[in-house]
C-alpha cells in the first residue's frame, strides 16, 4: 500500500503550509481521546464495577466534577433528596 505523497516528508518539504494543518488534526484528536477518557473515568454517571459500589453517584455528594464552576461545592447544601 503506497502512502500519500503529501503526508511523507518529501511532500512536507513540497507544501510547508500542510504542517500547521497535520499539527492542529493530530492535537484535536489527542484532546478528543482525553476528554473521552475523562468522561469515562471523572463521570459519576459512569460505572466500571457495580459489585462493590452499587451506587457512585453518591460519592459525588459535595464533589466538583465539572470543569469549572461557579459554585463553591465544598459549601453548597444541594436541594435533592438523599437516597
């Protein structure tokens, strides 16, 4: 399988503006893949293990998950009802 001739360092050399493009597609999917994993394993909505914390969500009870917020949690006496 022959790889694309704009993609090798030959073709780089021939178009230099495509270095700006490969470098902006390479971090946006290293960011998406970091922010997939960190909604995989940061999320309260999210079980990896059912067995031996049935209930994750209420771990969450005076925690921050977001990445920011307006509201300082540690202080905050949220109105749901405790299960």
């Amino acid at each position: 399988m022959k790889s694309m001739p704009s993609l090798s360092m030959t073709g780089l050399r021939k178009n230099p503006s495509l270095i700006p493009l490969l470098f902006f597609v390479g971090a946006g999917g290293v960011w998406a893949g970091y922010y997939i994993g960190r909604l995989a394993f940061r999320n309260p909505d999210v079980t990896w293990n059912r067995k031996t914390n049935p209930e994750p969500w209420q771990a969450y009870d005076k925690k921050q998950y977001k990445f920011w917020s307006e509201i300082d949690h540690n202080t905050y006496e949220h109105p749901r009802p405790k299960f």
